[in-house]
C-alpha cells in the first residue's frame, strides 16, 4: 500500500519554537524551607550594604572617575584609544581625585573584583554594580561578597613562599572563617595557627602526599615543627591571610587575637547557609568533584540546580572550582558540558579570565562565546547571535548529543526545531562540514527516533557517508 498523505520532498524544517530548555523526563522539586535567619546581632541588611559602601568607597570614587574620563568618544581617552589603566591614566586620575597613582591602582583592582569595573580584553567598562550603586543594596553586597571571595588576589602573598603551600593555606582558610563565626568573638591566633595546621594536614593527606628523601631533623623541644613536607612554615602564610582578610573588610586583628566583622560575620554565615541547603536537598553533592556534581544537577530544575552550584561552590575557592568546572566540560558527555557552563555563570566574573581563554578550545568555544556574551549584558534569549553559521551548528550537534544520551527520543526529535539552518539537506551538509565527533551517533539515534520515513532515510544516509568519509 502506498500512502496517500503527500510527501514534501524539500523536507523542510518547520520551527514554531526553539528548544531553549525543555525539562527532563526525571525532575526532582526540591522542598522549601523558610528562610533562615541571621545570627542574632546581625546587622540589618541595610546596615550592611552601608557598611560595604564605606569599605568599598575609594573603588567605585576611581571607577566612576574612568566611567567619566574614559568612556567611548572622550577626548581625554588613553593614547591607544581605549578604557585601559595605563600609567599615564593612573597619573592623570592620582592628579584629579588627589591620589597617588599606587592609590589609584589599588583601588582599580579591589573595583575589578567587586565588579565595579569589567574588563574584557584591552578594554574596560562600568560594572552593572556601579550603576545600582547607590539604589540596590543587594548589588552592594554582592560585590563585596565577590571582594571577599578574592582576598587572596586582591592582597597577593609576599615573595619568596613556597606556592604548593600558598594553595594549601587558600584551601583551608574557609575552615579557619567557620571556626571564627561560630566562635563569635575574638578568637587567639595561635588557636587559628592550630585549626590552619590540621587542615593542612587533612588536605595533603587526602592528596595521598608522602614525603621523598631524607626526612628532616626533630624539631628542638618547646618548638612547632614544619608542618608541611617542604619546609614552609604556616605561621608566616597564616598572618598574610588574616591581614589580607582584614584588608577587604572581613575581619579585624590585633594583639594576638582575630574577630570578624559583622559583614565578615554575615558572610561566611551565608555561605555556610548555602552548604547545609544543599546538604538537606536530595542531591547533597558539595564534597564530590565537579563531574559527580553536575550529574546529581542533571536531574534537577534551574533553580534548584543553581542553589547546588552555590553550596559547591561556597565550600571551596573559586579559583579551584572554575578549573574543575571547565574540566569537566572538557570531558565527552555534552550534557556535563552545558551544565558545568551553567554553574560558571553563578561564578560571574571570576570566572571570565578562565573561559576567555576556553574560546581556543573547539569544544569549549561555542559555550565559552555564549558566557561572555551574557556576561557582557547581552540578553540570553539574543545571545546566540555572537555564534558563527559554523559554530551555532557544532553546538546543535553537540546538544543533540546530550539529548541523545540523556533525554527520550520525542526530545531529541523536537531538537530539529532549533536548527538554524532552513532544510534537513542543508542541516546534513553543514553538519558533514563541522567535523563534531559525535556526528555519526547523533545522525543514528536522529534517524531512529524520528516518525518520517523519508526524513530518517535522508538522515541514515548522511550518517553513513559520515561513517565511510564520503562527502
């Protein structure tokens, strides 16, 4: 029998909607609890936001100076034409707001990792913060926050330490803040110095470290031991993160003992807020690696997921976890790929140096373009316009991959809607063309899921001329 529905030979695409983020088949609603309160002497948030403006004051009095002097089409723009702090801009901004240029400069890096100021590339501009300055106190306190996670980079170490022990001290400051925020007063140095050296210890055993060569010499009685392999006291690093600390406002130090300050106090609460959500939500995965992550996500709503993103990431430094994130979109599931870059735009702006240079990588870069475009202000619906015909393809066949090993055939059908291109034939020849390894696969499970015989003839086809080479 033949069948007397007439057949379109041009197989066209026909696209009511895109697939911009249909659910799961496997969702999971995360139960709501009230909202936690502060500890009792918290400041109200207003308070706080005002006590942030104060800290934060020199930076956003230089980044407003640059939004004024050194925006598109002034005159008095640096010599190479763009919003860059050269040095004759930092003289030029010490001479008019009555600073000294090391002033200027400083204030400059502390609004950068507030996000007062974005800088992409050579050029600079105002952060969205700044212009919610004055009018939001939540955009205040989130740029202190984002001060605060960048301690160890707004007040880089002093020479001559020894970097493996500089990474391991970073590691464990956030046990050295709990401590103090559950101590809730001044607390002896020498007590942080004890706590620090533990974790030290836990960390490299952890890592599996065993000492090489000869081991050193008992320490003489009445002294600390070199609590680490290489011989780098702790003491030393510990006193360059308190006051690196008490430099962004977090805590204060003096005569031997450390407290932290209500924003400090208010800060580390929230982030510990954030580990105990997601410990009593149904994923739980803050101690895994981002991979095991990502995938307990994957069965979660947006926002839930988000709510996981942030406990993992309050529980460790945001330098490691950018790393481990793009690892994982490094690997061959594509829907760990999408997700891990999902959890980067929680990260914001810390995580822009990281994915700028993830543009290189071709299995990265379409991702990477979509983050820094909405990093940059573009609107998420508008976003994909920054891609290529070439790169908007890759990420076609890329997100059909992680429809086809994650997702039902009904999905992976309606995926076609997203297609740039107008027709089936066009969509198989630039598919051909963008060389992606998971070509062939996504050709098969296309071909069997769809209803159109025509259409998955068409589609096995490609995917067989993919297999054997032919063009």
């Amino acid at each position: 029998m033949t069948s007397r529905i007439p057949r379109d030979s041009r197989l066209r695409i026909v696209r009511p909607r895109t697939l911009a983020a249909a659910p799961t088949a496997m969702t999971q609603r995360r139960p709501r609890r009230p909202a936690p309160r502060p500890p009792e002497g918290t400041p109200a948030r207003s308070a706080l936001a005002g006590m942030a403006r104060s800290g934060l004051a020199g930076a956003a009095r230089v980044a407003r100076w640059a939004d004024a002097a050194l925006g598109p089409g002034r005159d008095s723009a640096t010599a190479d034409g763009k919003a860059t702090l050269s040095d004759a801009t930092a003289e030029r901004a010490a001479e008019e707001l009555g600073l000294t240029a090391a002033q200027v400069r400083a204030d400059w890096d502390t609004a950068r990792l507030a996000g007062l100021v974005e800088v992409h590339g050579d050029s600079a501009r105002p952060g969205w913060r700044l212009r919610a300055w004055h009018r939001d106190d939540s955009a205040v306190l989130r740029g202190w926050v984002a001060l605060f996670d960048a301690w160890s980079l707004a007040h880089p170490e002093p020479a001559g330490l020894e970097a493996a022990a500089v990474a391991d001290v970073v590691s464990a400051m956030p046990q050295v803040l709990s401590f103090l925020q559950l101590s809730a007063g001044p607390v002896p140095v020498a007590q942080l110095l004890d706590l620090l050296e533990q974790r030290v210890t836990e960390l490299r055993t952890e890592r599996c470290e065993v000492p090489y060569g000869p081991r050193p010499a008992p320490a003489a009685p009445g002294t600390r031991p070199a609590p680490d392999a290489a011989g780098t006291p702790l003491a030393p690093l510990l006193d360059w993160a308190l006051h690196a600390l008490a430099a962004v406002g977090a805590l204060t130090c003096g005569d031997g003992q450390a407290t932290l300050t209500p924003l400090g106090n208010w800060a580390v609460w929230v982030k510990l807020e954030q580990i105990c959500v997601a410990a009593q939500s149904p994923a739980g995965h803050i101690e895994q690696p981002a991979e095991d992550m990502l995938r307990g996500c994957a069965r979660l709503r947006p926002n839930a997921a988000r709510d996981e993103y942030r406990a993992w990431l309050a529980a460790r430094p945001v330098g490691s976890a950018v790393t481990e994130l793009l690892g994982a979109a490094r690997g061959e599931d594509a829907l760990l790929r999408g997700l891990a870059f999902d959890a980067l735009r929680v990260v914001g702006a810390p995580a822009e140096p990281e994915v700028r240079a993830a543009q290189a990588e071709p299995a990265l870069r379409a991702y990477a373009l979509l983050w820094l475009a909405e990093h940059d202000g573009a609107d998420p619906e508008d976003a994909h316009l920054v891609l290529t015909r070439r790169e908007a393809t890759w990420l076609w066949v890329d997100t059909a991959a992680a429809v086809a090993d994650h997702g039902e055939a009904p999905l992976l059908v309606r995926h076609l809607e997203s297609a740039v291109q107008p027709t089936i034939p066009a969509l198989l020849e630039e598919i051909r063309a963008v060389g992606h390894p998971r070509t062939v696969q996504v050709l098969v499970a296309l071909a069997a899921a769809h209803p159109d015989p025509a259409l998955a003839k068409a589609v096995r086809r490609a995917a067989f001329q993919v297999h054997t080479g032919r063009v």
